[in-house]
C-alpha cells in the first residue's frame, strides 16, 4: 500500500498598522527625544506616501547645526534612534525620515548632480566611474536616479564601511 504525502502551504498574513495611524505616536515619541536632548527644537510628523514613510520634519534655529551634525550623522543618528523607539513601543517597524530645514532635499539634489556627472565622464570615457563614502541611502539615490538612464548601469560593490558605487556605460 503506497502512502501517498501531500504539503499543504499555509499563509500567515501579519496585519500592518497603516502609517497614518503611527503618526501620532511617532510625534509624540519625536517630541520627548528632542526633549532628553535639552533642545528648544520642535517636531512635526507626518504621513510621506511618496517614501511609504513617517516624515519627521524638526524646526530648530539655532540648533539647526548641531541636530544635522557632520555630514549629516546626528540627522541619521536620530533617524536610527526614532525608528527604534517607534518598534520598542509598537513592535513594528516602520521607515522613518527625519529632517532639518531641507537639508536631506540638498544633499539629494546634490546627489543627483554628482551621479549625473558621473555618468556623464563614463559615458564620455568608456571607463567605469566609482562612487565612495556614500551610505546606503545615499547609494539608493544614485540607483534610482540612474535607472533612467538607459545607457548607464549602476552596481554597489564592497562589503561594509568599504562598499562603494561603480557607474558605468552599457555595451
């Protein structure tokens, strides 16, 4: 007698809070961060359809250097910081965007012009043009921005601090 054996497949699906309803909560916790930090900033957060993120926009005067920090690494330092704090509290993840003034929209037209330039020379050269010290979002950016250009094509290479860009023209 032949026994005969069948996989049932089962689907778990996780119900997501929408972000719109984390907003609230991601205020709130935004407010009491840049409280324990002794600044006079304030935040105000919203719902980014655009990014499928909670956008954290601080207003700060005088503050506005310190809270960007170099090359913007208190900005992501308390990027990290909120998005933990939100999962701490709701056990979910969710994509946080934190900004000062319209210093993230700067660096990404920076980013913008620097990868077209880029692929410009590589265009222009024949040779591959390499992008490093950029993070992962950064990375992001000149991915995506690229992707339009249908001549070009763009990899990530490297492991950890190491990685980095490299641009180049399609044969």
């Amino acid at each position: 007698m032949a026994v005969k054996k069948t996989k049932t497949k089962t689907e778990i699906k996780i119900k997501e809070t929408p972000l719109k309803e984390k907003v609230p909560s991601v205020q709130k916790l935004a407010d009491k961060l840049l409280e324990l930090m002794g600044t006079k900033a304030k935040a105000v957060a919203t719902e980014d359809k655009k990014n499928e993120a909670i956008r954290v926009d601080i207003e700060a005067d005088a503050e506005t250097g310190l809270l960007i920090g170099r090359h913007g690494e208190t900005l992501d330092a308390l990027q990290v910081i909120l998005g933990m704090m939100i999962y701490q509290e709701s056990k979910e993840w969710a994509r946080i965007i934190v900004n000062v003034g319209d210093w993230r929209e700067k660096q990404e037209d920076q980013l913008k012009s620097l990868a077209l330039q880029a692929a410009e020379r590589a265009r222009e050269t024949g040779e591959p043009q390499t992008l490093f010290n950029l993070n992962a979002a950064q990375r992001r950016i000149v991915h995506l921005v690229l992707t339009e250009e249908k001549d070009i094509e763009t990899e990530s290479s490297g492991e950890g601090k190491e990685r980095y860009l490299v641009i180049q023209h399609k044969k």
